[in-house]
C-alpha cells in the first residue's frame, strides 16, 4: 500500500522595511569600511576611481549567488528570489541593481556639484545642483517606501525586476 504525500506549497513570508533597512545599514558599514580602507591603499590611482564599479558588481553577484543576498541580507535573514521562489539571476540582479544605482550616482553629482558652486559663491549653480539632488532623492525614496504599501512588500527596483525579499526558511 502506496502511501500519498502531499505536498505543501507555504505562502512566502515577505521582508518587510525595518528587515531590508537594516540589512543595507549593515552592507553599508561593510562594504563602505572596506571600501575605505581600500582606497586609501591605492589613492590617487585608476584603481580607486573603479572602486564604486568593483562594489556594485560584488553587490549584483552576491544577489545571483548561491547566498541570494548580501552579508547584510544574510545577517537579517532575509533572501532575494524571483516571483516562483528561486535564486535570480546574475543579469536580473544586473537589471535590478540598474533601477536605483543610477539615481544615488545623480544625487552624489548634484549633491557635489552643488557644494562646490557654493564654495565657488555661485548661488545660481549651487540652487541647480540641489534640484538635481532633490530629483534624483525622489525616485529612490518613493521606490522604497512602496515596500511599506503592496502587498508583497516590493520596491520598485523589485517591481521592475520581479523579485521579491523574503525571510529565509531554513
């Protein structure tokens, strides 16, 4: 006698805001200490310049490995997937990582550029840089406050990609 096995496909349990914030606040203490401590070994060089690139492919790799997250992810528990639960891949995590890394470079120019206009006693240029700033700002801040509002708990970097982040069952 054959005995059935039923199957049990459990309804993801989706990561929330305060799960996701505290996973980049950990991923930006890390990559950022690492990533000052390596600039100041190879300062002035072509190799600092490439240090942002470097980060953001080791950021988009972790997202496609085996590990579906970044040390911070893991810390919190938490993992990237696509919407049928599996690990994405390294060109999803690529098109993911393109909806927002785009606007933080914008905001850092504006944000630069606006200072040193300030500094230069140009006021006009100065009131340019911020507006590119406060542009840039908008797009990223209301991408993650959609977390908060659908219903599976999706930025738009996560809409645009279809993955979702959801806790870790082990």
């Amino acid at each position: 006698m054959q005995e059935d096995i039923q199957v049990q496909h459990r309804k993801p349990e989706y990561a929330g805001f305060w799960l996701r914030l505290g996973a980049n606040l950990i991923d930006g203490f890390l990559f950022g200490g690492v990533s000052w401590v390596l600039s100041k070994l190879v300062q002035g060089s072509v190799v600092e310049m490439a240090l942002p690139f470097v980060f953001a492919i080791v950021v988009i790799w972790f997202n496609s490995s085996e590990y579906q997250g970044t040390p911070g992810k893991m810390c919190m528990e938490i993992k990237i997937t696509d919407l049928a639960g599996k690990r994405i891949s390294f060109l999803r995590s690529l098109g993911r990582s393109c909806v927002y890394y785009p606007f933080l470079v914008l905001q850092m120019l504006g944000f630069i550029y606006s200072v040193a206009a300030l500094s230069a006693g140009n006021s006009g240029e100065a009131l340019i840089g911020t507006f590119i700033f406060l542009v840039c700002s908008i797009i990223p801040l209301v991408g993650i406050v959609m977390i908060i509002f659908t219903s599976r708990k999706q930025a738009l970097h996560d809409k645009f990609s279809n993955t979702l982040v959801v806790k870790r069952s082990y």
